[in-house]
C-alpha cells in the first residue's frame, strides 16, 4: 500500500523523509479520529472534510491502484447518497485500510531509523 520507493524519490534526504512519514502518520491519525467524531455525531459535512484530507494524504502515499482508494470511493458515494448507516459501514472498512497504512508508516519509520 505505502509506496515507499516513490517517496524516497521525492524525498532523497533520509532525515527529512523520516520526519515527513512521521508527519503523515501523526496527521493520519488525527484526521482518522476527527473523522470517527463527526461520524459519530451525524455530521456528514464536518467528515467530508476530514475526509478530504485523508485522502489527499494517502494519494501522495500510497501506490495508485491501492485498495484504499477504492475505500474512500465507496465512502464518498455513501456519504453523497446522505446514509449515515451506508457511510457508517463504509467508513469502518476504510478505517481498517487506514490502520494498516499506519502500521506501513510504522515500519518504515522504524526501518529509516536503523
């Protein structure tokens, strides 16, 4: 999911790699539970926006054809549809993409500081 290899292309100074998959991941993190709030409070608007981010963050992140961009698809149809249920379901299984997106930072962030 993370393509950490056009990342080190864009980025080629380690240091400022570790410090932008850092960045990601802390954001990611932020934004995912901004995102479960307004979830969790029925606001459609406030999550799109939240949403808005998350996926920006990941498109920069992550290989193109990647799961979690089919995520994010069905969410946004979800949530243009106005079914906080459908957008609820659909937003748990883009949760579990996120998760392990985050597990990738993880990794990686380990691996760079080796």
């Amino acid at each position: 999911m993370l393509d950490l290899p056009a990342l080190r292309r864009l980025c080629t100074h380690a240091p400022k790699l570790r410090r932008l998959l850092g960045l990601a991941l802390e954001n990611l993190r932020i934004d995912g539970w901004r995102a479960s709030q307004a979830l969790a409070d029925g606001d459609l608007s406030r999550f799109g926006k939240c949403m808005h981010r998350l996926e920006g963050a990941v498109c920069v992140l992550c290989a193109k054809r990647s799961p979690i961009l089919e995520c994010f698809q069905r969410v946004q149809l979800a949530q243009a549809s106005g079914d906080l249920s459908q957008t609820r379901h659909e937003a748990q299984a883009l949760d579990r993409q996120l998760q392990k997106l985050q597990q990738e930072l993880q990794r990686a962030l380990d691996d760079l500081a080796a």
